[in-house]
C-alpha cells in the first residue's frame, strides 16, 4: 500500500552532522582573538555543557529561540569565566559560534546531495512530509539554513517534545499533526534502534539509510534517490 505521508529522520539522513560543542566553543573564542589552551578550555566547555544539559532539556520545551540563545549565552559566559578568558567577549564568541554552525559553507550541517531532489519528487508526486528528529530547538534553523522547511508539513523535535525516538510517542505526534493513522506513513532514517525499531512500534512502516553499504533488503536503502524510485515519485 502506497504510503500518503513520508517522514524522516534529520542527522545522517537529511543532513550530515558533525557538531562538536566544546571544539566549537574552543574556535570561537580564538576567532575573537583570544589566546587559549585548546585543551583545557574544551574539557572545561564540556564539562560546563554536560552539568547545564538538563537546564538546556527543560527550556526547549518552551519553543523560544530567544530563550535558548539566552542559555548559550550564559553558558558562554561561565565557561569563559571558569578558564580565566575574557568575559565581556561571550557575545562576539557567541556569534562566531552561530557563524560556523549555520553561516555558509558550515561544516557542522551539510546537506546531502540526494536530499533535495529526493523532496522535490516526493512533493510532486503528492505525498505529504515531515521530520522526526531527536535534536534540540536548532532543528527548525537548520531546515531553515538550507531551504528544506518548506518541503514538510511537520516538523518534530524530541528536545520541545520531552520524548525521543525510539518511543513510539514521538511518532504519534508527528501522525497527529498530520492528521493520518500509522498505517499511512512511512519512516526513513539511518538509525536501525531509533528509526527503524521506534517506527515499527509506532504502527509505521520503515526503511534504513545506510548510504555506506552497498546491500539492499525491504527494509535497507543505500540514498534518497533511491527511496523516490520505491514511491515512484
């Protein structure tokens, strides 16, 4: 059966991730021309990071940027204060970090090549879509930074949501927003625990994205190409 919404998974599906906080935090700082031990000043930043975390959980579920960007900031600011760097500099650091996290050319979200092609099909052939990510309040700009939020009908982060995938509550949300049973959907993204399991627990049929292996089975595909031709998109 012909599914009529799509949903997918974001990091390592949509876009490649690469996000490393305190290496991030460590080049920010020395873009804004301050002299650091890379080293100590990332472990502090992780540290600091780690014991703040479930602060960070809690404010998502606020859905407000600007709240979120306040607790970047402060974090920021007792880190720089923890290593002895200069704290009136927290909101240039702040900055460059947002540059290299969402500017052009960041290395942190880059957008596969079979992304966009696979939407524009899938849209064009009628199907509905949307994300189901376990990924912070960022998500929405990280769509955002590369022209894909207008691709889906629903976008849906664990972090706002307080559930994660594998738990099958976050894709019940996801088909509530749209309106849909289970049996209408289909799941795809690269993680056989989260996506995979959690779908298959939800009601939803699911597929894997491994664009490293070579081999294909009914519930393995190797690009998003690939998925469009299955749909016949």
């Amino acid at each position: 059966m012909r599914p009529d919404v799509v949903t997918f998974d974001c990091a390592q599906t949509l876009v490649k991730v690469d996000w490393q906080p305190a290496a991030i935090a460590v080049e920010s700082a020395m873009r804004a021309g301050i002299a650091l031990d890379r080293q100590v000043a990332g472990e502090l930043y992780a540290r600091r990071l780690q014991t703040m975390w479930p602060e960070f959980m809690h404010l998502n579920l606020r859905r407000d940027a600007d709240v979120l960007a306040e607790f970047w900031l402060r974090l920021t600011q007792e880190w720089m204060q923890q290593a002895g760097l200069p704290v009136e500099k927290a909101s240039e650091v702040v900055g460059h970090a947002n540059e290299i996290l969402f500017g052009d050319g960041s290395k942190v979200f880059v957008l596969y090549e079979d992304t966009v092609p696979c939407l524009e099909r899938l849209k064009r052939a009628g199907y509905r879509l949307a994300v189901v990510s376990n990924w912070d309040n960022s998500l929405h700009r990280t769509l955002e930074m590369h022209d894909l939020t207008r691709y889906f009908d629903a976008v849906v982060a664990s972090l706002e949501e307080g559930v994660e995938k594998p738990d099958p509550r976050i894709f019940q949300i996801a088909l509530e927003r749209l309106g849909v049973p289970p049996e209408s959907a289909l799941h795809v993204g690269d993680n056989p625990v989260d996506d995979w399991q959690g779908a298959k627990s939800a009601g939803i049929k699911a597929l894997v994205i491994d664009r490293d292996n070579e081999t294909q089975s009914d519930i393995l595909i190797n690009s998003l190409h690939q998925l469009a031709e299955m749909l016949g998109a």
